[in-house]
C-alpha cells in the first residue's frame, strides 16, 4: 500500500508522465492519494469577497485562520472544485479513480483547537479563539479499503470532523501522514517541488527517524511540515516516507525506487 501526497498547486507542475506513472503503479500496488490546496481556496474566497486572514505562531508560523464562513468555503474548495478536478485526471488517465473527504464515514477525526497564541502586528502574544482549525487524533479506515478492495484509486481532500461533528481544516501533510498510518501503509510519499530536505546545501537521499528529529530545529517551515509528517507516519507503523519532486520524468516509480529524493527510515 502506498500513500501519495500531492498538493493542490502543484497539479499544474506536475510532469507530464506523473498520471500515466500513476496508473501504472497502481495496476501493481493499492493507492490512495490525498491533495492540498490552499492556493485555491485563497483564490477562490477573494473572488467571493472574503478577505483570508492569516495569523503567526510564537514559533513563526504562518498558517490561515479558519472562522466558520471560510471552513465553508475551504470545505467546497478542497473536496468540490480540487478533489473532482483531479478525480477528472485520473479518470482521463484510465485509472478507476473516487473522489473523498475526510468526513466521509467518519474517516479522519480531529481535535478543535479552541484557543490559539498568535503574535500580533505590534509583535505581542495574544490568545484568540481557535476557529475551524483541527489537529488530526485518530482514522477510521474502513472506507478507504472498501473503496480499495472494488479496485478504486481514492483520492481524500483533508477535510475533519470535530468531536462536535463541525467540518475542520487541517494540515493536507499530516492528513497524508495520519491516512497512511490508519491503512498500515508501507510508503508515504510528499511530492513537492523539489528534489527532497536540503541540509547544507546538499540533498539529503536517508535520514533514519532519530536523525529526521534531531534536524528538525534546522529545517525551514515549508519542508520542516513535511518532515514532521514523515516522522508521524513512521511512528505510526510506516516503513518509509519519501520527500521527491513531482517535475521530474515518471515521479512516483522514481521516488519508490529511491532516485534523486529523500528517504526517511525507522532505523
């Protein structure tokens, strides 16, 4: 079983072998891909009117504020719009492909944050309410095999339900992480727009676990979300996670067989 991760924007980037790579991995071995998007649902609320508002972290992170009108609109965007236009590809493709949330029976369970820290404009801590956003705690996969065992490849936009059954945003990452973990898959693969974690000016091809957590203070945010997916599904029983590039010729048979990418291992 293998667990691929694409995001919403990078779909455009993507090589042109990526969906005949596709079908041919799937032929060999299940698959379930989970998608991203933020680019779009940012797009698509200002066109609707609504201005996004995004809030720093005390540790520098930047991320969306979600109150109830924009979970509205990122739930329509990620498993409307996203989800079927890649279902669509797929499709073109010749893979028998199904488009899912993470509500969709009760895959991904997520905790609502009710408060968060931020640091406002004048550079102050400050607490406010925590909105629509969740941290993803458990996965209930009988879906996902049901879907898989008929020969359908799904593809999961990350979408929650709260303990109150509210529609959460959360991490597309972490949902991968948390899918492949749920499934015991035996890869994660993040494709991106680069080759893999960089350290040192250098691409770095393995890492084991213990190494991926101590480099994790050195890593900047984009890739450091990645790699702490990476060690989330390796602790939930993931043999391997893979950062690769989605631009290079067949992406996915490249990043299974290890080439030019980083690999991250238990041990």
């Amino acid at each position: 079983m293998i667990v691929l991760k694409i995001g919403g924007s990078i779909v455009d980037g993507l090589h042109s072998t990526t969906f005949p790579d596709i079908r041919t991995i799937s032929e060999n071995n299940k698959l379930i891909l989970v998608h991203g998007g933020g680019k779009d649902v940012t797009s698509i609320a200002n066109k609707l009117g609504k201005e996004q508002k995004f809030i720093i972290s005390p540790g520098g992170v930047k991320s969306r504020y979600t109150d109830k009108e924009t979970a509205e609109i990122y739930t329509m965007v990620m498993s409307g719009k996203i989800n079927k236009a890649i279902v669509g590809m797929l499709l073109r493709a010749g893979i028998k492909a199904v488009g899912i949330s993470g509500i969709d029976g009760s895959m991904l369970k997520a905790e609502r944050k009710k408060k968060l820290v931020i640091i406002n404009e004048k550079g102050r801590k400050m607490v406010i309410d925590g909105g629509y956003t969740g941290r993803i705690n458990s996965v209930d996969p009988s879906l996902l095999n049901m879907v898989i065992e008929k020969g359908y490849v799904p593809v999961v936009s990350p979408i929650a339900l709260s303990n109150e059954l509210d529609f959460l945003n959360v991490d597309g990452d972490r949902a991968a992480a948390y899918v492949a973990g749920g499934v015991k898959a035996h890869s994660v693969i993040f494709m991106t727009n680069v080759n893999g974690l960089i350290l040192d000016e250098k691409l770095v091809t393995y890492m084991t676990y213990d190494q991926a957590k101590t480099a994790i203070s050195k890593i900047g945010f984009g890739m450091q979300k990645k790699v702490i997916a990476c060690i989330e599904a390796l602790e939930m029983g993931v043999r391997e996670a893979i950062i690769a590039s989605g631009q290079v010729e067949n992406p996915i048979s490249a990043s299974i067989a290890h080439y030019n990418c980083t690999v991250i291992t238990p041990n």
